[in-house]
C-alpha cells in the first residue's frame, strides 16, 4: 500500500529511511509546539489551546502535503508570521486575537483562489533558474545561523552585531559535541545519522540539566477556547483606518507566506533531487493546494498562517524522498498533541548541530550559478547573503529577483517573455517603500 501511495522504490528510498527522516525533521521542528503558543499567548490567546491548535494544525497540514503532493515537506504555524500576528496586528494594531484569525482564514483564501487560476505557479516559473540554487545556499546559511545561534556559539553584540559566543558553556558545548558526532556518523555513511545525533544530544541535555521533562499533558478539550473562535466577518467590519488595515493584514499575511513558501520549496526540492530537468517543480499545485488548507484549517482550530518549513531539509539530508517522511511528521505531530508540555524537553543544543549540518550540505548548490555572468552573480550573491542577514527568504527573493530584472533590463536582455519578472519586481521595489514607510 505505501509503495502504491508514494512510489517508494521509484524514489530510491524504503520505508524506513523515510521514517527515520520523518523522525529527523520533527525533531528539528518541533520547538513550535513550544514557542507559537509562547508568541501567540502574548496577543491574549489561551496558550494551552494554542499548543494544541499547533500540533493539529501542523498534523494536519503535513499528512495532506504527504498524501496529496507526495513531497517530505512540513508544514506547521510559520515564525514570524506568528510574531506579527501578535506585535504588530493585536498589539499593534488593536486588532482582537479573534478577528485576527479571521484575515488568516481570509489570506488562505486568496491563497487557494490564487492556486486555483494558476497566478501561484506562475511565479514560481516567473523566477530565474539561477535563483533556485541561490535561494538553497542561502536558506542553507540560514538554517545554520539560527543553529549557531540557538547554541550559544553566535552571540549578539553592540560592537560588531555578531561575536563569538563563550564556547565553554555546556550548551555550546554541547552542540559543538553533537555537531562533530553527526558529522563523523555521516561521514561514514550511517543511516539516520542527523537523527541519532539529535537523540544523543538530548540525553546529554538532560544529564547537563539544560533542559527538564515536565510531567504534563494536554487533552483536545483544551482546543475548545480557540477552536471556531475566528471572526471572518468582524474582519469585513472592522472601522475607520482598519478597514484599510484589514487589506493590508490580509496582504502582509499572503505576501510573506507565499515568497517564503516559494523559497522554502525552491530549496527542499533541489536538495532531494526532486525538480524537473528543467527546473520546474512537478505537482507545484498540489503543494500549493495543501499549503492553503493547512492555512485555513489552523485559523478555524485557533493558530496563526501555517507554511512548509525550511527544517525538512533535515529530513531530505536524511534521506526522505517522499510524502511518507512528512505523513510521519504529521502523525508525530498529532501525537505531540497529547503531551505538548513534553517538547520542552528537547533542547535547543540537541537540534542545533542538525540545522547547522544541514546548512552546510545545503551551500553545495552555489556551483549550478555562473558566477563568470554579472547578470547572474550579482543577483545569486544578493539572494544569498540577504536570506541569513535579513532573517527572511522573502526578502531574499526580493532582493534577488528585482536586481536580476533591473540588470535583464538594463543590458538590453530583456524579453517578452520576463513580464511576469518584472512585475514581481515592481511589486517588490513597492514593499520596500512601504516598510521604510512603516
């Protein structure tokens, strides 16, 4: 049944290599069960309802991907779009927590009328092949540098914004001790390497007394203060300057979603091998379709917008070539759902070197771009430098596809056919302005 649904042996994986990856990128994924009811509780929201919505949202969303698309994506409440749900449209704004899950559940919406007509594809075509490799890279320094930050070996600094941070902490390490581990488990060719890294780290963490197991459960009676709470037509109603605001919610909510779920499926399917000859992403509207839901699903149980995330990179390092890595993840999810509280008990050191790995093998991609052509090194570079340093794949992309067609454009290489390129582009150069302005 499973090589009927997935097409394992066409994949060149097994059933258990796609377990053991499944198991990979929940543990790197699994702090949000911890930290979006931490950022959401913030903007009023009942934090053990939250952590449930959480784990179902995420459960949900990654077993549609997995039986829909046949792709190892994960997909749980996005960070950052979880912060400014809270900071910027409940505290912010004054909006209500209530209404506020109603322009999520509205940006859903656009987001699967969007797929349905074909406008989400599009833009992905729309962008420049080189860019692809540009965006992996750069997610790839990305994950690293939350890694390295999550561990203690970068610390923030007035002087230089980054430093060195005290190697002799246990937490640091502790991950510096994990990451040589993995690396030397890989480097011998062991299956679920990345895994029994992670395992072995957190049983240090305990023993170090960096993080404790709290005896604690959550039930689904919990989800019952957010379950259905969203206000979709409080949304339509809202007065004055938030009437406009509402559009600009919903819009923030679409746009950052959509570019970082671009990048974020630019980047996995390139690391597992998974695009066309000619770059494209096979099944892209299925993806989209299971993003969009996902979305929808998490505003009604009670959760900010849900997106694929970068961390299943981890399991495709592990060897995860099929949607069955991310119905494993959805199921541990689902099962997370019953002993949230427990998640705490992974430190961040443990998972750290995953990430930190999985950057590295990532950077690979950067010998597909032709760095003899300005016209394509400049923008490749841009991409790539701008994903880690901005915290932001969207700004990434941004920053890439906009120099890329202004250079198209101003050597005389543009074309008909890079409309679509330069629309992007201007709409790109307009939310520049617009965050200046803000």
């Amino acid at each position: 049944m499973l090589e009927k649904l997935f097409g394992l042996k066409a994949n060149g994986t097994n059933v258990r290599t796609e377990v053991l990856a499944g198991f990979t990128t929940f543990m790197t994924m699994a702090y949000i069960v911890v930290v979006n009811p931490t950022i959401l509780g913030e903007a009023g929201m009942p934090v053990a309802a939250v952590a449930v919505a959480t784990c179902l949202a995420a459960g949900f969303g990654s077993i549609l991907m997995g039986l829909i698309a046949n792709y190892p994506l994960a997909l749980a409440p996005g960070m950052g779009l979880n912060a400014y749900f809270t900071y910027t449209v409940v505290k912010g704004m004054g909006v209500p927590w209530e209404v506020a899950l109603g322009c999520v559940f509205l940006s859903g919406v656009a987001f699967l009328i969007l797929t349905l007509v074909g406008v989400r594809q599009m833009i992905v075509a729309a962008i420049p092949k080189p860019l692809f490799s540009a965006v992996a890279a750069g997610v790839g320094l990305f994950i690293a540098f939350i890694g390295l930050k999550e561990a203690g070996i970068i610390v923030a600094s007035p002087a230089t914004t980054v430093a060195l941070g005290d190697l002799t902490t246990p937490s640091a390490a502790l991950a510096i001790i994990g990451l040589l581990v993995i690396a030397v488990l890989q480097a011998w060719r062991v299956k679920g390497a990345i895994l029994i890294g992670i395992l072995l780290a957190t049983a240090a963490g305990w023993v170090l007394g960096l993080a404790k197991v709290i005896p604690a459960t959550s039930s689904l009676a919990d989800l019952t203060a957010t379950a259905f709470k969203l206000d979709i037509l409080g949304a339509f109603h809202l007065k004055g300057g938030l009437a406009l605001a509402m559009l600009e919610i919903v819009f923030v909510f679409l746009f950052v979603d959509l570019f970082d779920n671009v990048g974020t499926l630019v980047a996995v399917t390139k690391k597992a091998g998974l695009q066309a000859p000619d770059g494209s992403i096979p099944r892209l509207n299925r993806i989209l379709l299971a993003d969009s839901a996902a979305t929808m699903v998490g505003a009604v149980a009670g959760t900010s917008t849900v997106t694929s995330y970068i961390e299943s990179a981890a399991g495709v390092t592990a060897g995860g070539r099929t949607g069955l890595t991310a119905v494993v993840v959805g199921l541990l999810f689902l099962l997370t759902m019953f002993f949230a509280p427990l998640v705490q008990a992974i430190p961040a050191a443990a998972t750290a070197p995953a990430l930190i790995l999985v950057g590295a093998l990532m950077v690979g991609s950067l010998v597909d771009i032709d760095w003899a052509d300005p016209t394509v090194a400049i923008p490749a570079f841009l991409t790539l430098i701008t994903i880690p340093l901005t915290f932001s794949i969207a700004n990434g992309l941004a920053f890439g596809i906009t120099s890329y067609a202004l250079l198209r454009l101003l050597t005389g290489k543009i074309t008909k056919a890079d409309w679509l390129l330069l629309v992007l582009a201007a709409l790109f150069i307009l939310r520049f302005v617009y965050l200046a302005k803000g």
